[in-house]
C-alpha cells in the first residue's frame, strides 16, 4: 500500500512538471485539428485548489498541474475533445481581484477565439470559488457556458471526488442545455447558479448548495438534467477597466465598534459591504462608522451574517437606525454582494445607483 502510494506520489509530480508542456501541446493539437472532431470541444482552465494538490493534510503540500489533473480522468476523451491551460496553480485563498479580471478576460478571449467551442471548465479551490464564479457569471458575455469545479479531497486522498466533478463539469459543459445559463458551479453531481451557490461545509463533498434558490439540476449519470431554463441577470462590460475598486467587509457582533470601518476607508476603500446582524442590523459603533464612511464617498451595502434570508435592497432599508443611504444586498450572501458592489462601483460611486443595481440582481 505504501509503495503504491510512493508510486502513485511520484507519478503526480512528474505530471504536475510536465503538466503545462502538455496543455501547451494540446491546446495546439485541438486548435488545428478543430474542424473534422465530432465530439464537443471543451476547454479547461486550471488555477489550483485541493483538486490539484497532494499531501493536503500535511506541512508539505505538494501540487499537480492541468495533464495530471486531465490523466486522472481518461475516460473524458470519451465525451469531449479537451484542451487545457494551466491559469495558476494556487490555493483559492489566494485568488485576487486582479485575477478575477484576467480569468474573465482569458476565458471571453478564448471562447471568442474558438467558435467551435461547447463550452470552458475552470478548475479552482473551492473556498472563494462561489465567488470567481460570480465575477464570471457577471462579466463573461458569451452564451456558452463556464463551469466552475473543483474538489474537497486531494488528488492522492481517498475516495477523491476530483475525477468525477471534473467529468461531470465536461459533460455540463458539452451539454447543449447549458447555453446562456452564465457561470454554474458544479460539485457533488449537483449544477448550481454562480450567483446562487455557497460553500456550506469545511471538508463534506457535497459541502455546496443555494439555500435560498436551490441547484439549477444534475449530472446523473445518463443525463444531464435541468430543472429551470436558462437565465442570465444583467451583465458588466469590463472593456477598458485596469483595476476593480477597493471593496471591504466588516462584521458585525455584539459590541462591535466601528474601528474595522474606519481602517478600510484609511485603506483606501471604494466600497464597504457589512455583515449586518440578522435582518441587516448593526451597533452603534458600526452605525457611526458607517456615516463617517458615506461621507468620505464610500458606498456602504448591509448584508446579514444568519447565511439565509434577505436584507430588502431599498436604500436604508434594514438597518434599525434607518439612517438614508446604505444599500441592502437582497439575498446575496457579504462575499457575494462584495463581487456585485465591487462591479456596479466601476459605473457609478452613487449609493442610489448601486441600490438600483442591486434590486437588478435580485
Ligand atoms: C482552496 O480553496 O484552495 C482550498 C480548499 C479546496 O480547494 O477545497
């Protein structure tokens, strides 16, 4: 057992090296052999997470690249034509703002640049993937869909779950069914709404859901099925935007002051999302903190922290105070009305404008 695992060690890290040698050959290899292939074509953008890692559990975490990721899964090549690209190899904690820009921008450019593309997968951590896969859904124009996956146990753990959400997510992305659905997360067999879906367990496979509106539908194993049809909310053109604002959350808890707040405005922050306590309720430090902030033109969005449930999106609205001007974030979870604040700043730093986008993507 032991030797098998050495072995099996071993084998990932020389795939994990030759790993963007292959993709660079098979993107090449799919691009001018594209018009005779029956099957679909789907492309796949790797960017790190457990599904890429080894030894998660210990001081010594090791990672593979997008050709092992792809070898795990052989019988993929039965269903599609797969090409990949290696975006970065990194836990999602790490994933930025600027990387968000540059994922949307590569994945718009690639879809662009192959017509005959079904459809792209990324591979991504999946601790901030709800939120990649909303900055996608938002700003990824094209029809075709995005489907965002990953794994709760590491390629070299046991009963993994990589594999199959990687071959599930290629065959929602080959399924014509997809089509103008925006981006989906998928994990678990289970096919969520970029906007909708939230990590809702620390290790569990079947860790995500969209408490509020539920999965969009399944990959069972003869079919993929849907249970709505297709839907997109307003979208956001990000030709010509060189950086995403500044956009912080504060927490709130009993006795809280308002020190967090005022140190992101002195941060430079455009934008300031509160995880209000239950329907969007703050404390009187927060609540001052929050005017000092409006007035220096930050744009002030208050969520709630229960995980479900709304904040009514009219300005003021939820907030025991009812002091004008702060924007509730509807049922969007902080992390998520963080993604949305930060896109609607890029069109206007009005508090009124931000509610009116914010009632858009209810
Ligand atoms: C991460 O988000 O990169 C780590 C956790 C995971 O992928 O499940």
């Amino acid at each position: 057992m032991r030797k098998t695992l050495k072995s099996a060690h071993r084998y990932l890290k020389r795939a994990g090296a030759i790993s963007a040698a292959l993709s660079a050959a098979a993107t090449v290899a799919a691009q001018s052999t594209a018009a005779p292939l029956a099957k679909p074509q789907v492309h796949i953008v790797a960017t790190g997470g457990t599904i890429a890692s080894t030894n998660y559990y210990s001081a010594n975490v090791g990672k593979i690249g997008v050709a092992a990721l792809l070898a795990a899964v052989p019988a993929i090549d039965s269903i599609a034509s797969i090409t990949g690209r290696q975006f970065s190899n990194v836990a999602s904690g790490a994933i930025t703002t600027d990387m968000w820009l540059r994922l949307s921008r590569d994945i718009s450019d690639t879809l662009r640049a192959r017509p005959g593309l079904a459809g792209v997968v990324v591979t991504h951590g999946t601790d901030t993937m709800e939120e990649t896969a909303y900055f996608l859904d938002l700003t990824v124009a094209d029809p075709r869909p995005v489907i965002v996956t990953g794994a709760m146990r590491p390629s070299d753990g046991i009963g993994i779950d990589g594999p199959a959400n990687l071959y599930n997510s290629v065959r929602v992305a080959a399924d014509p069914g997809s089509r103008g659905r925006g981006a989906m997360v998928l994990l678990n067999d289970e096919i969520f709404a970029g906007r909708d879906v939230t990590k809702m367990n620390t290790v569990r496979p079947d860790a995500f859901g969209a408490p509020y509106r539920g999965a969009l539908g399944v990959a069972d194993p003869e079919r993929i099925v849907w249970h709505r049809p297709p839907f997109r909310q307003p979208l956001f053109d990000l030709t010509g935007v060189r950086e995403l604002p500044r956009v912080d959350i504060a927490y709130a808890y009993a006795g809280a002051d308002g020190a967090a707040i005022d140190a992101f405005v002195a941060a430079g922050a455009k934008g300031i999302v509160v995880a209000g306590v239950g329907r969007g309720g703050t404390t009187p430090g927060i609540d001052a903190a929050i005017r000092r902030a409006m007035q220096n033109g930050v744009v002030v969005v208050v969520g709630s922290r229960t995980g479900s449930g709304g904040v009514a999106v009219g300005e003021g609205a939820g907030r025991e105070s009812g002091s004008p001007g702060t924007v509730g974030a509807g049922d969007l979870p902080v992390q998520k009305a963080r993604v949305l604040l930060t896109l609607a700043l890029l069109k206007s730093t009005d508090s009124r404008d931000v509610a009116r986008v914010f009632a858009a993507h209810q």
